[in-house]
C-alpha cells in the first residue's frame, strides 16, 4: 500500500517542529508549497531550494533537489521530499521532486 504524501505550507512544516525531531510530519514524505527566497547551493554544497517568507527573507524550508529545474527566487513551487528534521534554523527536505513552479 503506498504510503500517504500530507501536503502543507513551508510555515505550517517549518511550525511543526520544536526541535529536531519532534514534528508529525518527520521521516515522511510531504508535498511542500511556497515561495522561493533562494536557489542554489546549500551549505554542504547540493543544490537547494529555500522556501520561506520573502518579507524578512526568513527561511522555512531548506529542499535538496537532484537540479534546480528552472525555479527562481520569487517563484510559487510545489516540491515533495522527504522531511529530515529541523537544522540550521530550517526544516530540511531531501530526495526532493519538483511538482510545480510559478512564476
């Protein structure tokens, strides 16, 4: 049987977790929406896209993805990954697909 995706917001992952890995949401597949307030390199060098509020540029959620797949700062993406826990200030999903970028 496949395992359920929940879909939420990058502020509602993000206020999810008090700590590293006390979210209903950890070690789960989730579809993540948002806007983009970086695209590039995380601090392990990967590519990553950041998902948070564009006012204040706080990140909410950090997305490891196999590429970039076109998105830019300010796009509206849906991505779906796995939720790894909170760290550096972001909860952080990896094995990350994009399902959706809008300008």
């Amino acid at each position: 049987m496949p395992q359920k995706i929940s879909q939420v917001t990058s502020e509602t992952l993000y206020e999810s977790y008090t700590g590293l890995h006390d979210s209903i949401y950890d070690d789960q597949m989730v579809t993540v929406s948002g806007i983009a307030i970086y695209v590039g390199p995380d601090s392990y060098g990967l590519p990553c896209i950041e998902l948070g509020n564009p006012v204040g540029n706080k990140t909410w959620v950090g997305c490891v993805v196999p590429d970039m797949g076109g998105v830019q700062t300010g796009d509206r993406v849906v991505i779906t990954g796995n939720s790894e826990g909170f760290t550096q200030g972001m909860v952080v999903l990896k094995h990350c697909t994009i399902e959706t970028v809008n300008s």
